[in-house]
C-alpha cells in the first residue's frame, strides 16, 4: 500500500503550486501519489497540475466543474485517495526538503491515528515564525503516543488541516469530513483529536506556512469571516453527540473558541470597522450557549479581561480599550521613526542644492493637474529606446495618436534616439515635470523610489523577459545574488503598478508569486516580439546585409546573462575555437549583457569572422540575422524562441547557479534545444550538429508551445487598446 496520499486543493494559487507540487514530488525516497484538486480555478492551477501529471505518474490531477470551495475539495481528494495516511496540503504552501522519511519513520514506527507535524509561517519578506509547538511542549513528547484527555495542551497547537498527517481508515470509520465555508479547519481539526485513540507529535518542521501579502483569506475583508460561527457550532453538536466520552475536554475547547473568535475580530484584515460590533455580539451569545457548567480556565492578563468582557458583552468597553492599545502601539511606532530620521536629514542637509531644488520643483508640479495626453516611457534604467516599452510607444503613435509619447534617457544615450522620438534627460527639470505630470508611466523596469503615484495616473510595468532565474520577493531566499536589494522598496514600487504586462502563463504565475499586489495582469504576449512574430525573409535579408552578414554565411549569436553574485566573471568561452568548428562560412556574433553597457569597447567585423555586436541598440535584429542561439539563463531564448529556429543552452556553471542565484525551473531537463555543460561539449554540439537533431528540434517545440503561444505579432496593439484606449480585455 502506498503510505502516503497528499491531497493538494488549488484555488488562484498558480504563482505557488510549482513550488508545493516540487516539494512533495522531490522528497526522498517517497512512496506517494498527490491527488491535485483544481476547484475550477479561474487561473492556470488546473494547467499546471495536468502538466505535472503528464510527466509524473504520482500526481493524479482532478478537475472540478464548478467551484465547491477548499473544505469540499478535500473531501473529493479524500475519497480518490488509496494511501495508508492522508496529507492535506494547501496549494501555497510546501514542505521542507527532506522531511518525509523523518515522518514516514515516526508513522511506521508508531502507527497513530494523527501525526502532528511542526511547521513555521513563512511571511512574504521572508521572515520565519515560529509555530506553538515549543510552548506548548517544552519538553518534546517523543515516539509515545496519546490520547487528547491525556495531553489536553495538544489542542493549543494550530488547528489546521496542513499539519497533521491522519490514517485514511480511522477517518472513514470516524465518518470525519470537511464542511463546507471557510475556516472548515475547526470543524475537522478538533473532531479528529477527540475521536483519535493514537496522537503523535513530531517535534520536527515539515511544513512552509505561507503568509501571502495579497489574495489570502486571512488577509481578506468581508462578511464571510461569520462563517467561523457555524463551524465551531458544528464542533459543539459533535460534542453532544459523543456525550460522557469527550465531557471532560468541554472547558479547554471552549476556551479554544473564545479565543479564535477573538483572533478573527483583532484582525482588522478580516472584520471592517462597521461588522465588529454584530461580530462581538455573536461571540457574547455563543458564550452564553456553550459555557461549561463548571466554567473552564480564564487566560490571565489582557486576555482574561477580553473574555470577561466578552461574557458581560459589553462592546463599548471593548472597543474603546483596542482603541487606547492601538493609540499607543502606534505612539510608540512614531517615536521610533522618529529617531531613525534623524540620521537621513543630516544626509539631506549635505545633498547638492540643486538636487534638492530640483526635488522641491518636482513636488511643486505634483500640484499641477496631470496632462491627460502625456505617456512617459523609459526601459532599462534609461538606457534608451528599446524593449517592450519601445514597441508599445510605436502602437501607441498608430493607434492612440492623441497620446503624447516621451522618452527618459541618460544624456549619454541620446544620439542612440531614432528620429522624431520626443524625449527629456533624466536628471533634469524637464525629466521632473514628466514623471510628475504624465498620465501613463511605461517602463520594463521600475521607476525610482521618489516617483508618487498620483490619482488618475496609470502605471505599466512591462518587463523585460520570462524569467528563468528567481526575481523579486523570492531572491529574499538567495541572499548572494541579492546583496544589495532593499525589498520594501521594492514592494513600495510594485504597489504602484496598475498594469503588468505577461508573456506568457509561467510568466503570470512567478510574477504573482514574486510581486505581490494588486496590479491587473495583461497576459497578452510580449510587446518587442511582435517584430520576431511577424518578420519576413526580406527584413531578414536586410539586417543581415546590414551587419556585413552575407547571405550565405552560417550565423551563431552568443548572448549569455549577467551574474549579479559575481560582478566581472564570463563564462568560458574561446570565440577561436567557435568559429574553428563553425568553418569557412561560419561567422560568430557576440553579446554582452546590457549592465555591462559602459565598459563596451565596440569592434567592428574582424577577417576571423568574430563580431562584437554588444553596441548595436536593436536586439531584435542580431536576432532576425542569427541562424542558432547560444545562451545559458538569459531570458533571450524566449524571444529568439518565437522565430522557430535551433537554440543551444550552454551552461557551464548551473549547478552553483540554481543554488547561489536560485531558478524558476530546470532548465537542463526542460531545453529549448540542445545543451552543453561545458565548452568542449559545446564544441561537439556544433561539430556533431546536435543542435539541429530531430531530440532539439523536438525539445524546441515544446518549449515554444509552453512558452511562446501569445507571441503572435499583435502584443503590442493587445496593451494599447486596453491601457490607453480602456477598452475591455
């Protein structure tokens, strides 16, 4: 029999699910199945599982027709399962690499009717807490096993799903299922403890507890918060029904309900101003209802007093004491920040004038009313016309002509203009008045940290390319490629996007897991493809000529990325050599990275047919002239990708990439084309024309089918006519 079946709902948890499904699949010697539930997700969850399932024969995936929410779901995944134990496990959350064959062994050697597993609540800025479990047992409990009279403290741990691991037989003989609504945790956490004869304990983290920064339940105003009142009512009609045999558990459990309900009101994430004083007058009344004859153990402190007040009901008292906390928590809040400003003035005070005249100028024109035609575009920290903004300007110009486009650029990036593109210079006071007074800001990077966001005015965040190393809040997990990231600000600077323009459906799902907001995603293709999309052989032609590139000549680009843990460091590389296995009509052109802009000294063609192409401003057309792609992590190969021709992944450092730099997926089993770990295999790749063989060919179609759908020419017009026309999607 299998030991374990991990159910796995998923509800809009698309930028999450990869890593949970990754997490349970790449344990060690695990013997499972993972039965995903896709509960008519609007997103891409119910993809990602069938992708999964089409290249594991572990994970069963089960699609819903309509939306029965997580409680139901889990049941439907309960009755597929087949394993020994059950392991629900939420969508946005994972486990700790290598935890399994710790739990399998305590099952194993146990065998309980529930284990409880230790966990942390992972917080989106990448700070870990603490679960109970230390303050609950402070003396670990080791292999024995109990039942919940014996070690009432057990119901003090959090009464979740995720961290307890239940034999399927005792829950089919116990008839213990999920209820419908949220907070269902209540109404099945506590029945399993009372009814269970065998509980264990593992004093061991298994479990990564997110704690989202949007689209969580916890995190999420309504009136559906009530809901929690019906499943400890189910809890108590659980209660009567077993009479004598769980009575003396009543006191503790009761004191358990009070305290949620008064969790759930704390948290103004949860109940609005307005619903608090119904919310408390039901907690008053289910106190009345349940209160144990012989009373139950009143916390002491703040919180005794909250439940005396609770079971006088008198909100006013009540609220008006949260009031005064609150007032002085955010006192104290104050008088700290206080103090840290002291320091950031005195470095004011030494600023240049001018830049502090030209800040003051800039809020001076945030007073001024925005100008309804006025588009400010910039891409890549202001190095020039390019990218995607570069191709949005040029539909805007066709399609919206009533907006007024005008670029931000580095004064020594100037002349790289194309003629007739209005543009200011970054740093100076017409720079200010733009980006203090244009409707639109478009960029593929983000704007500085001093740019408000003002009402009326959209932000749209274009990006510059499907990521395959980790970006944004999930670097915090790979702290040497991100040393000197602030990401507050960053997060500062995310909420003010209004817009978010996606390549793809990957794409989509790891930018909502890497930045966290409230942005409308625009999964339309990229924007810069269009030209790749729809090129003719003749343009071809033309770029090729243009580069000195005969018609005849076998062309390889070389792009490789940037290191950002190693500032300075190439990959091996012997441009001889290449050109060597190339032969006579074989000619090799070479790409640096983009931060590397100021320290390139250009070449022009060479007789050994190498040539340093670093400055040339279009990237599109070294594409368009290129025959094959060499690259290794770069997010080139999702553009050169839409041409439909051989691309090589040449990576001879991405062992210590994925773990010092951190990757989105694993590049090396899912290639575009051929691959190469080294440079004398890169060599062979070309010398045995690998690159061309029916494997990379079919390689690169699955990766253009995952990857490069949307890029049909016409990204460009999708953005314009939702964002500067408003029409509908």
């Amino acid at each position: 029999m299998t030991l374990f079946s991990f159910v796995v709902p998923a509800w809009r948890v698309q930028g999450y699910l990869r890593e949970c499904l990754d997490s349970i699949l790449e344990q060690p010697d695990a013997d499972l199945e993972v039965i995903g539930i896709d509960d008519a997700s609007p997103d891409e969850s119910g993809e990602i599982l069938a992708e999964y399932a089409a290249r594991d024969p572990r994970v069963h995936p089960v699609r819903l027709a309509e939306n029965v929410g997580l409680g139901p779901a889990r049941n439907i995944g309960l009755d597929r399962a087949v394993g020994e134990y059950v392991w629900f496990v939420d969508g946005d959350d994972w486990l700790v690499p290598g935890c399994l064959p710790h739990v399998a062994e305590r099952l194993v050697a146990t065998r309980p009717d529930v284990l409880i597993v230790d966990h942390v609540r992972a917080h989106w800025n990448n700070v870990g807490t603490r679960s109970a479990m230390r303050d609950v047992f402070p003396e670990p409990p080791g292999e024995a096993t109990f039942r919940l009279r014996e070690r009432p403290e057990t119901m003090r741990l959090l009464h979740t799903a995720w961290n307890r691991v239940v034999r399927r037989e005792f829950l089919l003989d116990q008839g213990l299922r999920f209820e419908p609504g949220w907070y269902e945790d209540v109404s099945f956490s506590y029945p399993v403890l009372m009814a269970a004869d065998r509980i264990g304990v593992l004093d061991r983290i298994c479990l990564n507890y997110r704690q989202r920064r949007t689209g969580a339940i916890t995190r999420t105003r309504g009136d559906r918060h009530f809901e929690v009142f019906a499943q400890w009512h189910r809890v108590f009609r659980l209660m009567d029904r077993r009479g004598s045999a769980v009575a003396p558990l009543r006191p503790a459990i009761f004191e358990r309900m009070v305290w949620h309900y008064l969790t759930v009101l704390g948290n103004g994430e949860r109940i609005a101003p307005e619903l608090r004083p119904a919310f408390f007058a039901q907690i008053h009344a289910d106190y009345v209802r349940f209160l144990p004859p012989a009373g139950y153990p009143v916390p002491s402190g703040v919180e005794g007093l909250k439940h005396r007040l609770v079971a006088a009901g008198r909100w006013r008292t009540f609220s008006a004491l949260r009031d005064a906390h609150q007032a002085a928590t955010t006192a104290r809040s104050a008088a700290r920040r206080a103090k840290r400003r002291v320091l950031p003035v005195a470095r004011r005070t030494a600023r240049k004038a001018r830049d502090a005249a030209l800040r003051e100028y800039y809020r001076g024109e945030l007073r001024r009313p925005l100008d309804p035609t006025l588009a400010v575009y910039a891409a890549y920290w202001y190095r020039g016309f390019g990218c995607n903004p570069a191709a949005i300007y040029s539909a805007a110009r066709r399609l919206a002509p009533h907006v007024r486009g005008v670029w931000v650029v580095r004064r020594d990036r100037v002349e790289s203009l194309p003629p007739g593109v209005e543009y200011v210079v970054a740093g100076t006071p017409g720079y200010y008045r733009a980006l203090a007074r244009a409707r639109w800001l478009v960029n593929n990077v983000n704007f500085p940290d001093f740019v408000r966001k003002r009402p009326g005015s959209v932000h749209l965040q274009t990006h510059h390319g499907t990521p395959v190393k980790v970006m944004g809040l999930d670097q915090q997990r790979y702290p040497v490629g991100a040393r000197a990231m602030n990401f507050a600000k960053l997060l500062h600077r995310v909420d003010r996007w209004d817009f978010s323009v996606s390549s793809n459906s990957f794409s989509t799902q790891m930018w909502e897991r890497a930045y966290p907001a409230t942005y409308t995603t625009l999964e339309v293709g990229y924007p810069r493809n269009d030209r790749l999309a729809l090129a003719s052989p003749q343009e071809c032609r033309q770029v090729r000529a243009g580069l000195g590139i005969g018609p005849e000549e076998f062309v390889v680009l070389y792009a490789p990325t940037h290191r950002e843990h190693l500032p300075g460091w190439r990959p091996p590389f012997d441009p001889d050599r290449m050109r060597d296995v190339l032969g006579p009509a074989g000619r090799l052109l070479m790409r640096s990275h983009y931060f590397h802009d100021r320290d390139r000294r250009p070449h022009g063609p060479s007789a050994d047919g190498v040539l340093d192409v670093s400055t040339h401003d279009r990237v599109e057309d070294l594409y368009l002239a290129a025959d094959v792609l060499v690259t290794d992590y770069s997010s080139a190969m999702f553009d050169y990708g839409v041409l439909d021709r051989p691309i090589v992944v040449y990576a001879p450092d991405w062992e210590a990439y994925r773990v010092a730099r951190g990757v989105y997926f694993d590049l090396i089993a899912e290639p575009p084309g051929a691959v190469a770990l080294d440079f004398p295999g890169l060599v062979e790749v070309f010398r045995s024309g690998a690159f061309r063989a029916v494997e990379a060919e079919q390689a690169r179609q699955r990766f253009r089918d995952r990857f490069c759908g949307l890029d049909d020419g016409h990204a460009a017009e999708r953005v314009v006519r939702r964002v500067f026309l408003d029409e509908p999607a």
